[in-house]
C-alpha cells in the first residue's frame, strides 16, 4: 500500500482492509515506517521505532493489523525501552508487559514503537530535554500539547490512525485539541493500570488514545477496558459495545456551557466564536443548551494546591525509585527545572495535608455528580486559547517551585483538571478550526460517572455534522495542509 493511500484510512478502514485480504499487515507497518520517515524530522514525534513482534490474524477484532505507538510512559514492553521522557529513567528497558500492553496485543494492534512525553509526563506540552520539543503538524512553531503531544502529532501527521495516551490532568484531551484529534478520558476505573500499580497520581491519571475517528476510539477502548485481578475498583461495564454507541442517536439533551475556565483566566476570542459555533451547531441538532454554574466544591487555590500536593508527592516517590534503581542522582543532570521542583516540593508535603488532598479529591467528585444530576453534558473549550508557541510554557519555569508550576498549567488549562479529580469521563472533539490561523479548536464534553457511551453517541453525531471530520492528515512528506 502507497503511504499516500494508507494515510486516508482510519484504524477500523485499515483492519477492513487486512480482512478482506486486500493489503498485509505487513504492507501496513511498512507504509507507517515511511511515515515516519517522511515527517519524523519536521515533528519529532516518534522517538524510537522497533520490528514488529507480532503476527495479527486478520479479521480477529475490529483493529488486527493495525500499526500502533505506544506513549514513553504508563505502559510496559517487554524488551523495549520506556524512558518517561526523562535523563533520570534513560536506556530503562521494561521486562515484562504491562496489563494494558497485554490487551493491545490480544487486539491484534501492530507496536511499531514510542511517542515523546514530556518528562514524567509534567507538563502540557511536549518538550523535554532528552528528545527535544515535538511540533504541532498544523503549525511546527506550535506545541502539540502534552503530555500525550508525541501520540497526538503522530496521529495528526497520519503516521498511525490511533495511539496509546494517558491523561492525568488533560495530557489527552490537550494534545487532541491542540492537533485537530478526537480524545475520550475514561472514567477512572475503566481501564487497569496493573499489575504494577492500583492508581497513578492518586487516581487522576487514566489510559485512553487519540485518533482521527470517533469509531476508532470506541474500538479501541472496547479492547481496552476492564478489571484485572487485584484493581481496587473498576467501572461498571457498559450495557454495549462502545462502537455500537457511535452510530446511535443521542436524543435530546441537556447541555450546560461553561465559557470560562473555574480559574478565571478568560477564554480568548478565537475559541470563544468557535465555541458559540458550537452551541449552535448542538442546537441544530436539537439540542438543548444554556449557559451553566459548575461548582468545583472548592475555590480555585484551595482546589489548585491540593492537585500539587497529589501530584508532587507521587511524583517524588517515583523520582526516588527511579534515582535508586539507576544510580543516578536527583539534580539539574537527571532532571528539567519544573520536575525537580516539583519533586522538593512533594518531599515537604506531610501526610495530613495528603489526606486534606484526598479529601478535596472527594469534594469535587460529589460537587459534579450533583451537576450531572441536571445535566447530562457539561460544554466548555478545551482549551481557552490557541495552541501555545513553542518555549511559552518553559518562560521564567528555574523561578517556579512545585505549586508554582501546577498553577501555571492550571491556568493555561483551566477546563480540563477537574474531571480528573473527579474521575468522570470528558472528551476532546475537532468541532471546528479558527478562521484567521487554520488551527483546530477542540471542544470539551463531560458527562458523569461511566457515561462513556452517552459521549460516544454526542461524538459520532457531531462527527457527522462537523467539517473537521473529513479532514486529511495535517501533514505528509513535509507539506503542511489547511483547514
């Protein structure tokens, strides 16, 4: 298959394709490896690919034959390396899989290798010292967000339909907006994080993917989702296959919009219009939308400072594992300015102000369980502004110290954080693009707790009604593309 035909397929398109007997997977991984040939030195996306390890049969699931990328972070290969970004954990090989990796060979997922991540996956944008800033395909002066940022370039840039993303903060729903993708955060629960942990940072770190497609996704977290022996906790299992969700109609709901972000930093003009766009585009749909209150059930410092002391503790249990497993030294040689101070940070964090943390977690969670109770959809931006040059976020960063940091991301991504903390599923959607530059504008939908299926049926209506979706890749050979 020419890369320039296998560009044009999504993930579920491909696998038809192997099924049928009208291309290998074989064919497949070889136009992906030109792929990332052709684009990998204008997005730095791809840090590392490797030969495929495994033999799909065709037509076994919705996805065998696909190729795929795995994020540097938060899943397993056995034999592969998984670095997390960072100088700290580098040339780390993993000698086993990971649960979640297990579940992408069973999907018959063709692993061609690793995106990039920020280091340890803290930050919103992707770019770390170890492999360098990845650019947004769309404009290559641009973030491509983060922390997911690698995965979201590669499927931007067509290099695969689909790609393994975490979300622990936004790190999914960011980079699909910032790269014109579709992103669905899972409810927490959904997917295992075994067997080597029962939670990721506290619980608000959740797996998921991006991808071109709505149908996409669903498959693939059909694939992903469910319990393994020894979770904590799962989500309860949905009533269907997601996929079938897709193609159903949602019915008429209850949308309440949220323009500005809990913190107050003001949604900017372009996403503001692309956002009455959208509550205009859902009231033709029949819909019905109004402007909503969505209490966090705690103020904005109150709710930002115990994310940094969730984050910064767990963080600074990890580096200490990591400096002790390699020998290597916790300082300005193994890791970034905003890492390292985020680490001192978590160090002085006491135990009862972890709990006080726990405690706000719960707070937020039972704030938006009652919203949900009169809404069935909360809207807002993804983000309240275009996607952010690249360095913007790394201004001034020596002079921050671990709260100082959580609160700049915070600010430059006010919509995103609480359904983390609350552990209630929201997607990213490519519902429009700015006028003036040609970038995305994703937009957020948020539902309550194990209400994937209802967004799948918002997303596969809107894919339908909106432009963006039959976009072509953002990139190919070097030629960048506009909406």
């Amino acid at each position: 298959m020419r890369v320039t035909e296998y560009v044009t397929f999504d993930a579920v398109g491909l696998a038809e394709l192997v099924a049928k007997g009208e291309v290998t997977p074989a064919e497949l991984e070889a136009a992906a490896r030109e792929a990332v040939r052709a684009v990998g030195p204008r997005i730095n996306a791809v840090v590392e690919t490797w030969p495929a390890d495994d033999e799909p049969t065709p037509g076994s699931t919705p996805l065998a034959g696909v190729p795929f990328l795995i994020k540097d972070i938060g899943v397993a290969m056995a034999g592969r390396r998984m670095e997390l970004g960072s100088r700290l954990a580098a040339g780390h090989v993993a000698g086993a899989d990971s649960s979640l990796m297990t579940r992408f060979r069973r999907a018959g997922l063709v692993t061609i290798g690793r995106t990039a991540t920020p280091e340890m996956a803290y930050s919103i944008t992707t770019e770390p010292a170890l492999h360098g800033p990845t650019r947004n395909p769309w404009d290559p002066e641009r973030s491509a967000g983060g922390s997911s940022g690698g995965a979201g370039a590669a499927v931007a840039a067509g290099v695969v339909p689909i790609a393994h993303a975490t979300d622990a903060a936004g790190s999914l729903r960011i980079p699909a907006a910032c790269n014109g993708l579709f992103g669905l955060k899972p409810t927490r629960g959904r997917i295992s994080m075994g067997p080597d942990a029962d939670e990721i940072f506290s619980g608000l770190a959740v797996h998921g993917s991006v991808s071109r497609t709505v149908r996409d996704s669903a498959a693939l977290l059909d694939r992903m989702r469910g319990p393994e022996p020894g979770d904590p906790y799962a989500a309860p299992q949905p009533s269907r296959p997601y996929t079938e969700e897709v193609t159903r109609h949602p019915g008429r709901l209850r949308i309440g919009v949220l323009p500005q972000g809990w913190g107050g930093r003001r949604t900017t003009a372009p996403v503001a219009d692309a956002l009455a766009r959208t509550v205009r585009l859902l009231e033709s749909l029949g819909h019905q939308v109004a402007e909503a209150e969505a209490g966090l059930g705690a103020d904005w410092e109150e709710f930002v400072l115990a994310c940094t002391r969730l984050f910064t503790v767990n963080l600074a249990a990890s580096v200490d594992e990591l400096a002790a497993a390699f020998g290597r030294p916790v300082d300005t040689t193994t890791l970034e300015p905003a890492t390292l101070a985020g680490y001192h940070y978590g160090q002085r964090v006491s135990g009862a102000q972890f709990v006080d943390a726990l405690a706000i977690r719960n707070r937020v969670a039972r704030s938006l369980a009652r919203y949900f109770d009169a809404h069935d959809v909360l809207l807002t931006p993804t983000l309240p502004e275009l996607p952010m040059p690249l360095g913007a976020y790394a201004e001034g960063a020596e002079a921050l110290d671990g709260l100082g940091w959580i609160d700049r991301l915070n600010d430059r991504s006010p919509f995103t954080m609480a359904f983390n903390v609350a552990g209630t599923p929201a997607m990213s959607v490519p519902v429009t693009a700015d006028a003036g530059t040609g970038l995305p504008i994703g937009m957020q939908f948020a539902a309550g707790h194990g209400l994937e299926g209802l967004l799948f049926r918002l997303a596969g209506q809107l894919e339908q009604a909106s432009p963006w979706s039959s976009r072509t890749p953002a990139v190919w050979a070097g030629n960048p593309t506009r909406p």
